[in-house]
C-alpha cells in the first residue's frame, strides 16, 4: 500500500517527488514544523469535510476541524502506520471530534431544559405562600389569646419551645396529668379558633 503511495505522488517542480502524508506524519512526529504544514494542506480539507457533515454548522465545523489538526500535531507520535493511513487516522479522530461536540451540545441542552422545566414547575406563586404563612400565624397568635394562661403556658413550652410533656410538667412543677389535660382542652380551643374540623 505505501509503495502505491509512493508511485502516485506528485513530482515538484525540480523532478523531486513529494512526501506522502506518512513520510510527513513521521516527520512531524520529530517536530518538524515545515512538514506539518505540508501535511496541513493534504488533510484540512477532508477533516473538515467530515466534520460539516457532522456538524452542519460552519463556524463550528471550522472550530473543530482547528481542534483536529492540533491534536493531530500534538499525538503525532501515537500515529501508527501499521494500523491505517494518515488520512483514515485523521478523519476517525475528526468524526470521533464532531460526534464529542454534537453530544456536548445535546448534553448541556438537555440540562438547561431540565433546569427550564423545574423552574416552571413550582406547584405555588412563593409571594401568595408568604402572605398566607403571615395570616395562619397571625391567627394562631390571636387564637393563642382565647386560652387561659396555664394553657397558653403549656402550649407554648411543648409545641413552640420542643419541651416534652414531662419536660413541661417539671419546668412548671405541676403533676403530668394536669399538663396534658391542660394541652388537651388547649388544643381544643385553638382548633376551634382556626376553624379546623
């Protein structure tokens, strides 16, 4: 195959024949930039045929296409003849190039759609849920005023401060049965303040 190569090439103008892209991948291997620049002009044109395919977007198939032919300089090296062409090499790592981007680009729209939707799917208006936040706590306040003292004492210490029954029945030296009964007909009294059946 390289000897086919070899017979199809282009003679220069002083008789001498040019490199094949092989001979030039080799050669840029060792970082010979005049050799890259050579083999530029072999390749540039199908890797981005390839990736306008893929793509179908100019700007960004001429975008990747540069990010092809520098990573092509850079792992020059891991060219491996045996394996394939120079130009099978190049236009693999284009498509493979193309897809990543295309796949990217579906990723990150996906996201911002998952973001878009959570954002309209907020089950309330957050100002209306405030107001009426305001107003039940503002009603548990005045139904707070309709309990005697001693209840009013034992609702606040067990369901405002998080005291235990007994904890409440110590903190206000009274015997468990009387705090509960008092947070019993509390509670009595608040729900039918608030109006809940």
């Amino acid at each position: 195959m390289r000897d086919r190569a070899r017979a199809v090439r282009q003679l220069h103008g002083d008789g001498v024949a040019s490199p094949t892209p092989e001979e030039l991948m080799q050669q840029v291997a060792r970082g010979d930039e005049a050799a890259f620049n050579s083999l530029y002009e072999v390749l540039a044109g199908p890797i981005y045929g390839v990736v306008l395919r893929v793509l179908r977007d100019q700007a960004q198939s001429e975008e990747v296409a540069q990010e092809v032919l520098v990573e092509l300089w850079r792992t020059a090296t891991r060219y491996a003849p045996d394996k394939g062409s120079v130009l099978t090499w190049a236009l693999t790592v284009a498509h493979r190039r193309a897809v990543d981007r295309v796949r990217s680009a579906q990723s990150s729209a996906d996201r911002e759609d998952r973001a878009g939707r959570l954002d309209t799917e907020r089950p309330f208006d957050e100002v209306s849920e405030q107001v009426a936040a305001r107003l039940e706590r503002e009603q548990v306040r005045v139904c707070l005023t309709t309990l005697t003292e001693l209840q009013r004492e034992a609702v606040m210490l067990a369901y405002y401060q998080g005291y235990t029954y007994r904890e409440v029945a110590e903190l206000l030296s009274s015997p468990l049965g009387t705090i509960k009964t008092r947070l019993r007909d509390g509670l009595i009294r608040m729900r039918d303040c608030l109006g809940v059946a």
